[in-house]
C-alpha cells in the first residue's frame, strides 16, 4: 500500500513514536544480524580460540600442545635440562610437535583408522591402555597377592619330568601282555624287547636316537599320542602300563622315572604372582570396558553372520 506523503512524514520523524517505524528498525536490525552471522560460518576455518591458555605452548584448531610434553620432548630429544635448551633447539621440538598433530587431524579428518590396519592396531592398544592405566599404577597388598596365590594353587605347580620308553609291538595283544607281565616281574628291558620283538615307537627322539634323558611332561605330552600320554602321565618310576592298542599297534610305556609336578610355595613363585594378579586385574577391567561399549552401541548383524 502506498504512503501519503504525511504518512512518509510521520514515518521519518523519530520524535514521534511509529509502530510501522519500530517494525522497520526491527526487521533491518535482525537481517543485518543474520547476516554477519552467516558471513562468519561460512568463512571459518574452524572453532578458534585467539588465547592459548597457560598450560600449553600452543594450539591448532583449538586442540593444545601441552607445555608439559613440549619441555618432556625437548629433554628427551637433546639429552639436556629444558632450562638449557636453545631457542633453536625449542623452536625446532615446537615445529616437529605442530606437523605431527597437523598430520594426526588430518588422518581423523579422511577417517584413516577406518582403512589403515595398523593405525586401527594402534587406536586399540591405546584405548587398552587407556582403560588399564588405573590398574597398572595400582600396587596391590601383601595379603591381596596371598590371597589369588590360594585362590589359583594350580597355577603355581612345578612341571612334571619323566624318563620312560613308549616300546610297540605288532604281534598279537597276547605277546603284548606277557610282555608286561615280564617286566612287571622285573625281567631286563632289552631281553623283553627281544624275545616278544618290541620296537621304541619313534616318538621319543633326540637327534636321531631314542631318547632316553629326563624330560619334561609338557614335551612327553606334545610327541606321544593322547592315549599313550594319559597312561605314562599316571605311572610311577618303575611302573609299566596295560598294553594301549591303537592304530600303528600295540604300545607298553616303561617308566624309568617320573618327577611329579609340586606345588611351588609362596616366595618361590611371588614374582610370578604380582604378574599374574596385574594381568588378571586388566583382563577384568576391559572385559567391563568392552561390555560398556557394546551397550551403548547399535551393532547390526547380517542374518548369515556368525
């Protein structure tokens, strides 16, 4: 609607309040206001602080360098107190720190952890770390470590030594079973073997030859079958088992001599103890960890994922 030119008159004349002027002003007012608002969205270069605050040397995007690790770098690198360092020395250490976390934003900026399997290796590992810091700095209590020695005895057991032959016979299960019956009756090893033809099975090497030396259970366990093992890991020294047939044919196991696993005590194994404690404690605390991020995630499977 167009103005009268005493309407305009009364409009421009700001001694005399105007609820149309008042509109005006308030409407030029709020768009100059978007627009300075706009100009400085869309020409930042990202949020800015123009004070670097007292604990850091400096600030890039607004993340610091803390001052702590500038001086902790400048020692470390140069092998001198920071009060004795050079403005060159500094200048350089500053350089380095501000390409390095250039070079980190950057990577977060193109997701790089999400393709780069050894920056993902690394996150982990921090992240771990992270989470175990509190239980790596705690030291725990004489009574604490006692207590998981009781409760965890069989972790402590001494390994187990034995000397024995695992012998097979390929004749029949009667040959095998006078077999021992003779040396259960104490008659010479080698003249069983001989008269009712036992062979070593070949499990038992060393280099070539039967091995005849004390070794311990762990290694007996890895070369001989499961059930030969299960029958030699009962036998005292100078027991010899029931006949074991199995595929390649019969097998006698001949103790010679069985060291049996002890329980080692307290200040034997209290180093083993204090390592053991700490690497259950993080087990504990990232298991929790983990089960606090899988909560609060949104995980989605496809119907064929294991």
């Amino acid at each position: 609607m167009a103005l009268t030119l005493r309407q305009e008159a009364l409009l421009l004349d700001v001694s005399r309040p105007d609820a149309r002027r008042s509109m005006v002003f308030l409407a030029t007012g709020a768009l100059i206001g978007l627009l300075i608002a706009g100009y400085g969205l869309f020409t930042a270069k990202g949020t800015r602080s123009h004070a670097v605050p007292a604990e850091a040397v400096a600030l890039i995007n607004g993340r610091p360098i803390l001052r702590s690790d500038f001086m902790t770098q400048v020692q470390t690198q140069f092998a001198t107190p920071f009060a004795q360092s050079t403005r060159e020395q500094r200048r350089k250490v500053l350089q380095d720190m501000l390409a390095e976390e250039l070079q980190v934003q950057r990577g977060l900026e193109i997701d790089l952890p999400s393709f780069d399997p050894d920056v993902r290796t690394a996150l982990v590992a921090g992240v771990e770390l992270e989470v175990s810091a509190d239980v790596l700095a705690q030291q725990p209590s004489e009574s604490q470590l006692r207590d998981y020695y009781t409760a965890h005895e069989g972790q402590y057991v001494s390994d187990g030594r034995v000397r024995m032959r695992d012998l097979i016979i390929r004749g029949r299960e009667q040959d095998a079973q006078q077999a021992v019956a003779a040396l259960r009756a104490g008659t010479a090893l080698e003249q069983v073997m001989q008269r009712y033809e036992l062979a070593d099975s070949g499990r038992l090497l060393d280099s070539g030859h039967v091995d005849t030396g004390e070794i311990f259970e762990f290694a007996a366990r890895a070369r001989l079958s499961p059930e030969v093992y299960a029958a030699a890991v009962s036998l005292q020294g100078g027991q010899i088992s029931d006949p074991i047939q199995l595929s390649d044919g019969i097998h006698v196991v001949v103790m010679l001599e069985h060291r049996m696993p002890v329980l080692q005590d307290y200040a034997t194994v209290a180093d083993k103890v204090w390592g053991d404690y700490k690497s259950e404690a993080q087990r504990q605390v990232q298991e929790a960890n983990m089960s606090y991020l899988r909560g609060r995630a949104d995980i989605l499977l496809a119907s064929d994922a294991p």
